[in-house]
C-alpha cells in the first residue's frame, strides 16, 4: 500500500485502549462499513472517509461537516492510501487527525479495511461482472435463444419479455483524471439508469482514451427507451462536467432475440454522434448513415475496405505532416463545393484550399471536383464515423502551403 498524500509529520499519536478491540470487533460481527470506519477513526485518531475503487464514498467518520469537505477534497494535511487486496485496488483510505498515527497501527488498519472492503463489495461486484458478461454474449450474437435470454436476464434482474434497446455510452476525459474513472463513470451511469429504468443491465469496455458502457435497457415502448436516454444524459453532464460524453441509441427490439441488431444501431449512432459533436444521437437521427449499418454489421472489412481507398491516404497524410486535408474534405462538402465558401470556415485562403483539393487527388485517386468523387469521398467520410475512426485534426502544414496561412501579397 502506498500513501498518495503528504503525510503528516505531527509526533505518532498511539491508539487509545480498546480501540483495535473494536475494530477487530466491528469487522467480525458483519457491523457494516460505517461501523468500521467509526472504529478506524478511533484506532487512529483522526478523521476517515473510506472510498470504493469507483471513487463512491462508503462511509466518513470522526469528522464535522466543514472536516468532511476538507477530507473528501484531499489537500496536504489529508493522507490517502489505496487499498489493495491480492494486488488488485479495491478502494481508498483516507484520514487528516492532529497527529501522525504509528506506522505500523496505521498499516494493520490499511490491511483490515481493504479485506473488509473487500468482502462486503465482492458479491456487487461479482454480479456486475456476471451482467457484463452476459450483455456482451447478447450483443456479441453468441445467445440466440430467445428462452435462455430471456431466463438469464430473469436471474439478473431484468424483463426482458415485453421488449428492450441498447444505449451506449462514450466517456473521454478533458484532463488528466486520477484512480479509477473508468469505474466512476459506470457506476454513475448505471446509478442514473437504474433510478431512470429498473432492470438494466450494463458492460464496460476500455479503450486507449475513453471508458464506454452497453446498456441494456428494458422498455415497453420507443418512448421508455427514449426519456432513459435522455435522463442519463442529463444526470451524466451533471455529475462528470470534466469528461466528453456522447450517448448513442438504438430502436427498441419486441424481441429480445433482436437486441444484437440494437447494439449494432447504438454503436453507429454513438460513432456518428461523436464525430458530430453531438451528445446525444438517436439511430433514426442518423441520416443517410443508417444505410451503412448492414455493411458494419454484416461485413465491417467491406466498409474498412471502402475507407482505406477514399480517406484513409488523406487521414495518414495529415498524421505524418499535421495537415488538414480530411478536414478540407469535410467543409468542402459541406459547402456544396463552394471553395470561397470552404476557405471562409477554414479561416484560411481560397489558393490554400485548391492546393488541398488537389492534393486530395493526388493522394486518393478522387477527384472531389467531378461527381463521381464527390460521392465516393462524402461516403468515404461516413464509413470513417461509422467504423468510429477519430477524424484527424491539426494545423495545416503543407509544403508549399506555408503552414495553410499565404502571404498578404498572394491575398490582395
């Protein structure tokens, strides 16, 4: 166990008679966690919250309500300990007394917390484990039968017999972020959801720069699915305002058999939504985009085929020399091929924007002045959001370009 804050250099302060007699007492009775964080604030004379390694807080003692703030806040009068059991970070300790508790009191305490933490948290968190699973094998199309899906869900807590759709929710931090958010943002969503609609059932996936959780959400109509949507999202951007959130939503499916094809329609609106910069996006609300979901669902190498030979040159040309090009693509597009247009959003000049263009060809064949490429780049762009490939993004730096700004000569 290793302290994470600046420790207290008051004299050692020793534990008063009985103390860890009542500690060792609370934990053997099965008192509960506050009534062992009472005894630890004792055995160590101060003040002690205890937090699960979601960053949920479990239990405060010893403190007045102006000390709880300082406490929950950290600060440098505020020791912090993680809790590990079998090398595996089950939660946080952390105590602010007058006194510097004996090292080894302190570390027999640390010890005694994390197993009961432990303990008492396990079987929530075997069943999380066990819904994760299952939410997994569904969306994954490894259970088919409409009987078992329905049984297992039953087990789990969830109906899944008068219907149910799938949210998926993206969560990327803005700044860098300490202990497990991953864990935080799942257990705020699905403390949201379960408030929202009873029965939920969730799996959380990690990636390289973002936490993103399946949902799934029993609803007897499009409408339940829809207001339990847009409950997270307002409970999410209350509670996690340092993170980019994004929510994609499926249809609902009179068939839970179907709820494959539900999680094929939240990822695509979850891709598409972010891409967008929307935080919320309905799979109706895709657009000409829902066209390419049997190609993602059926045959993503399809579709990953497609983009490697529209954008996929243009996307590794700006990550190699912090250009713009797909950037261009996009506004050009968007403008109806108005390059003034273009050149205006991109605050950059109208010559830069035809250097572009043309690059564009060169390096993908396409040339987005003639319809034919215009169609193949503008599909080109939406199978990168559907796929969920992050549009690059940088300053313009094409030779000859310089750096995408021109010489006020060139302008007049």
């Amino acid at each position: 166990m290793t302290a994470a804050g600046k420790q207290q250099r008051s004299p050692v302060n020793p534990p008063e008679a009985g103390t860890l007699d009542a500690l060792a007492e609370a934990i053997e009775s099965g008192a509960g966690l506050p009534a062992v964080a009472r005894a630890a604030a004792k055995v160590l004379g101060a003040s002690v919250a205890l937090i699960d390694r979601s960053s949920a807080v479990l239990a405060v003692a010893g403190a007045a309500l102006d000390q709880e703030r300082k406490l929950l806040a950290g600060g440098e009068d505020v020791t912090a300990v993680e809790l590990r059991v079998a090398g595996r970070a089950v939660g946080e300790l952390r105590y602010r007394g007058r006194a510097a508790p004996d090292p080894a009191i302190a570390r027999m305490v640390t010890t005694l917390l994390a197993l009961e933490l432990e303990r008492s948290r396990s079987p929530e968190w075997e069943s999380e484990e066990v819904a994760g699973a299952f939410v997994g094998a569904v969306l994954a199309r490894e259970v088919t039968d409409r009987g078992d899906i329905v049984a297992r869900a039953a087990e789990l807590g969830a109906d899944l017999e008068r219907g149910a759709g799938v949210l998926i929710v993206r969560a990327a931090p803005r700044a860098a972020q300490t202990g497990e958010w991953r864990a935080r943002v799942l257990t705020l969503a699905m403390r949201a959801l379960r408030a929202l609609a009873p029965g939920v059932l969730a799996t959380a996936n990690d990636g390289e720069a973002a936490a993103e959780i399946a949902v799934i959400v029993p609803a007897e109509d499009g409408e339940h699915l829809a207001r339990a949507a847009t409950g997270l999202d307002r409970e999410l951007r209350d509670s996690l305002s340092g993170f980019h959130l994004t929510i994609g939503r499926s249809r609902r499916a009179a068939d839970p058999v179907d709820l494959y094809r539900c999680g094929s329609e939240a990822r695509l609106a979850v891709n598409v939504g972010e891409a967008e910069g929307r935080r919320l996006l309905a799979f109706e609300d895709t657009g000409a985009y829902r066209l390419l979901l049997p190609a993602m669902s059926d045959d993503p190498g399809e579709l990953e085929r497609f983009y490697a030979e529209t954008i996929e040159p243009l996307s590794a040309y700006d990550d190699q020399y912090e250009t713009e090009l797909v950037a261009t693509v996009e506004a050009y597009l968007d403008n109806d091929g108005n390059v003034a247009a273009t050149a205006k959003q991109l605050f950059t000049h109208r010559h830069t924007i035809r250097y572009r263009l043309e690059r564009v060809r060169e390096l993908c064949g396409h040339d987005i002045s003639a319809t034919e490429g215009r169609e193949k780049l503008g599909l080109g762009l939406k199978a990168m959001r559907v796929l969920g490939i992050a549009s690059p993004r940088g300053p313009a730096l094409e030779p000859g370009a310089e750096a995408g700004k021109v010489p006020r000569s060139a302008e007049e």
